[in-house]
C-alpha cells in the first residue's frame, strides 16, 4: 500500500483519493479549534499561499481526540476560514490514534522508507511531510512552528 492507495472525506463529505495529490508535496496535520497551538493555522496558511503553486498542499484533519475540538467537520472548516482566513483542504473529522484512527494517520505512523522512526500524533498540529512520490519525508512536532526555518526548509527542498 502506497499513500496514494488511501482516500479521505473532506469536511462536507466528498470522497478524496490521495492519489489526487500524486505529483504534489502534501502536509498533514491534525488540527483543533480549542487547542493552544490553533494560531498555527495562519502560519498553516502562510506557507500554503507561498508554496502552493510550486506544488505544495495541506490536507487538515480536525481531530478531537485530544478533547480539543467540539465542533464537527463543517463547523472546523468554517472556524479555519473565518479566524484564520484559511483556503487549504479541511478534511472530515477523523481518529488519529487508537483503534479508530483514520487510514492516513495509520499509513504516516507506520512508514517507514525514510529510515525514520514515525510517530503516531502526540498531541495537535503535528504535521508530516509528503514527497512528490507520496513518501513520508518528514515529521515536525506540535511546538515546530510552520513557518520555522526548519519546515520551510523541508518543504523547499521537496518542491
């Protein structure tokens, strides 16, 4: 299995084969709207404008598996555009850990091409970095801000 081989909802319920991205650098990251971390999303979106049209995308997945996030999948979306001004993709609502964790966590917490240990989220907004080939290139923790000189760094590198 391939990260192209998964598919996800967005938040209005639309079925998206990844392999949509095939081609693209993709950051996925599991965010919460009540979360000390949720002003990342305009770093989130500020790195998106930059890059998106040398490939880059950002798939958000709203998570409350860390009882941070009480509003459903349309609810998230709507909050991310009207606080944060954001136009990447918002996903549907998902698990990110447990027995119930959505396919894509799953896949980007067991791959393991890149010789890294991957790690399943810890906590929200931790965001892992796809390669146009639809490798897991890289993983930043919660605290690593978007626009750090080590994500955009990344993410250059790939594009």
């Amino acid at each position: 299995m391939t990260f192209y081989d998964l598919s996800a909802r967005t938040n209005s319920g639309s079925e998206v084969p990844l392999s949509e991205y095939r081609g693209k650098v993709v950051i996925i990251v599991n965010i919460a709207s009540e979360c000390g971390f949720t002003p990342q999303l305009e770093g989130l979106e500020q790195l998106y404008t930059r890059y998106a049209e040398r490939g880059l995308e950002i798939l958000a997945f709203p998570s409350d598996d860390f009882r941070q996030e009480p509003l459903d999948a349309g609810g998230a979306a709507e909050f991310c555009r009207v606080n944060y001004g954001v136009s990447f993709r918002i996903m549907e609502k998902a698990h990110v850990k447990g027995k119930e964790q959505h396919e894509v966590f799953h896949y980007l917490s067991s791959y393991s091409d890149n010789g890294k240990c991957p790690f399943r989220p810890l906590w929200n907004f931790q965001k892992y970095l796809v390669d146009r080939e639809g490798r897991l290139r890289d993983y930043f923790f919660t605290p690593t801000k978007p626009l750090s000189r080590k994500v955009v760094r990344a993410v250059e590198r790939l594009l």
